[in-house]
C-alpha cells in the first residue's frame, strides 16, 4: 500500500507537468496560427470591454476560432491591462497573435471622413465652393462663417477673414 502510495506522488505530479506541456504547446501554435479573411473586418473594441466579451466579438467577426483559447492565450501570453480600446480594421490572413499585437501597440483604424485638395492660388470663394460640393455646408455659410470676428477671435485670427489661411495641400478629417 505504501508503494502505491509513494509511487501515485511521483507518477500524478509528472503525469500533471506531461499534460501541462501538452497543452501549452497546443495553445502557443493556435495563437501562432493565421485566419484567412475573405473580406476586411471592421471591430469597435470600446474602453471597459471585458476579455471575455472582446473574445466573442473577436469569434463572431470571424477573426478567432476559440473563445476560451483566445482568453488563455491573452493571460499567458501577453496583458490584457495594456490592450488599447478603439476601432481596428483586419484584412487578409491574421494570427491571434497578431491581433494581440495590434491592440496592445494600439494601430486603430482611422476612417477618412473627408477629403479635399486646396489647390494653389485658389481663392476663399473657390475653396468654399469645393467644400460645397464635398458636403460640408452651404458656400454662403462657409464664406459667413470665414468673415466672422467673433469665429475669427475665437480662432486667434487678426485678420478681417480666414482668406489665405488654408494652403495648397490635402486635408483630411477622421470620423
């Protein structure tokens, strides 16, 4: 009896370590493995999220194949603490790994809202008609607005308008 005894604290301990092993090397080659996405995948990853949540959006998008391996992996292999809330854009093949990464350096996906080119020498009046034709507003409200003093005083502007303030350039503005 005490053979069996001695011998069970020798073989479970080991047998617990052989399992222990297995099962990390199982986990570390699914967070290494990719996912192939056929279209890009769009992922609003709001402050206070919990892991257990951000994982099942992570699957239902597609981009994890397991919830609770993605968990797990995020607990061994990196800290959850340092994963940086905003939206993320996904495209073509993806390891869990990867997005691990890419929350914790936090590359979000900034979507242009709008876009415009200011060509040289184009006049106050030609610049708001092309922000008329881009959506923005009304070229009488943006050439009001760029004659406003008080818009203009809250702007810093001693100028009677904005007239030469945007330079030739592409601007672009983020939602």
């Amino acid at each position: 009896m005490r053979k069996i005894f001695s011998l069970s604290l020798l073989i479970f301990p080991l047998l617990f370590m052989v399992l222990s092993a297995l099962f990390f090397s199982y986990l570390k080659e699914w967070y290494e493995k990719p996912v192939f996405l056929k279209n890009k995948v769009v992922l609003n990853f709001p402050r206070g999220t919990s892991l257990s949540l951000l994982s099942k959006k992570l699957y239902r998008k597609g981009l994890i194949s397991n919830t609770l391996n993605f968990s797990l992996a995020v607990r061994f292999f990196s800290n959850y603490k340092l994963f940086q809330a905003g939206r993320y854009r996904f495209i073509g093949k993806i390891s869990p790994r990867q997005i691990v990464d890419m929350f914790v350096k936090g590359k979000v996906f900034w979507e242009v809202a709008l876009e415009f080119t200011v060509p040289e020498g184009f006049t106050m009046k030609q610049i708001a008609k092309l922000l008329e034709e881009k959506g923005v507003a009304p070229a009488k409200q943006i050439l009001a607005l760029a004659a406003n003093k008080e818009f203009l005083k809250s702007l810093g502007v001693k100028a009677p308008t904005l007239e030469g303030y945007l330079f030739p350039a592409t601007y672009r503005f983020y939602k």
